[in-house]
C-alpha cells in the first residue's frame, strides 16, 4: 500500500463521533483527528506490513491516527536517535506516547539508557515517555534482569512528586508492571512504595495506594507466588 492510498484510506474511515468520544478520555492532540479506533488501525498495518520510509511519511502527514500506524509499521532496528528524539517531541496525547513506546521504541537497541536521560526533562509527554517505557519494558522484554529494573527506582521515587497526571499516571503503571514481573521485584517494588508513600505529596501518595492496592491483591499474588497468601 503506497503513502497516498494509505492516506485515502484513513480519510474513508473518518468517525466524528468516535474523534469526539476520544477527547473524553484526554486524547486531545494538536494534530489532525479521525476518530478510527485501533483494531481498525491495526488491520490497515497488518495489511502493510513492516515500512520504515512509509512510515516516516505517515508521521509527516500530522494525522493523529496516521502517526499511529506509523508506529505499528516503522522497524525497531531502524530506528535512528534523531527520529527517536523527533517523534519524542511530537508526541501530544498519552494514546500517541503509549502505543508508539509499546509498539515500537520499547524494541530499539538504545532504549534502556534513553530512558534514565528522558525521566529527568521537563516537557509532560517527553516525561511520560521514561515511564511508559519503564512498565513496557517489564511487560515485554524478557532479557532485562531484575539489576536493571531496580536502577530504574531511584527515578520513580523522585519524580512520583509530579502532580501532571498524565505523569503520575505513568510513574504508576511503570510501577505496578515491574513489580509484577517476579517474586523478588514484586517485594522490592512493595518496599519501594512504602516509601513513597511517606513523600510528603498528593501525587506519590495516589501512586503508592493504587500500586499497593493491586499488588497486594489476591490476584496478582497468586499469579506470581502461584499459591494465595
């Protein structure tokens, strides 16, 4: 499928009420929207298949939902660090930075010291990103060891006092995920939640409840220690 008939594609699809429920769930970008939900979007990029010029093009084009088919389609392996930092930039919505991060940059061979420098900017999506990338990670990458999730600690502890939600937010998912990924990390990430609790902050408190809440819970505890406790 060429970049035009993409494009052509995507405008057929339209759905205004679809693009109107969207911003009821904070998904308000700058760019263009169209209102396609994501199956949809996924079966137009399982028809592609793996494009990385297409989808460079794609994320020119400034359309919410052709940016995301950009970051199914595009290849891990050819990602550069200036298109990293580029799309990093571009991103304005949560939808935009999570798929993308879950999708996509999750996968490249530098992400994991990209993640350390990112968690210290200031711009809210650039931020978000770190976590994100953090709880991604935990879910999908199986070669990471536990030393490498813990260095990512001192990171949620610090930055768990930024009230922006779409921060705190995502400091929690990175949270619950890596404490989900084994009995050693569910116990430290326990720990480590304990002490944010003790911040004096509105933020680290929600984050620390919501983390504990879950992985306390008889579900998650009988999934990773395979009895309940």
């Amino acid at each position: 499928m060429q970049y035009e008939e993409v494009l052509e594609k995507l405008e057929f699809l339209k759905n205004k009420k679809f693009a109107k429920g969207m911003s009821r769930f904070g998904i308000k970008p700058k760019t263009k929207v169209y209102g396609i939900p994501v199956p949809k979007l996924r079966k137009i990029a399982k028809s592609i298949g793996k494009n990385h010029s297409l989808a460079l093009k794609l994320w020119e084009a400034k359309i919410h939902e052709a940016r995301l088919l950009a970051g199914f389609i595009d290849e891990p392996e050819k990602i550069t660090k200036k298109q990293f930092e580029k799309w990093i930039l571009d991103f304005d919505s949560w939808d935009i930075c999570d798929q993308v991060c879950g999708n996509l940059f999750d996968k490249t061979k530098f992400v994991y010291k990209k993640i350390f420098a990112l968690a210290k900017r200031k711009k809210e999506f650039v931020k978000r990103t770190a976590f994100t990338l953090m709880a991604c990670l935990a879910v999908h990458n199986k070669e990471m060891i536990d030393k490498d999730f813990l260095a990512f600690f001192p990171l949620i502890k610090k930055e768990s006092v930024d009230e922006r939600n779409f921060i705190k937010k995502a400091v929690n998912w990175a949270l619950r995920q890596i404490g989900k990924k084994n009995k050693n990390l569910h116990k430290k990430v326990i720990i480590l939640a304990k002490e944010i609790y003790n911040i004096n902050s509105k933020s680290a408190k929600w984050i620390a409840n919501n983390a504990i809440r879950e992985l306390e819970s008889n579900k998650i505890k009988n999934k990773i220690y395979g009895f309940k406790r």
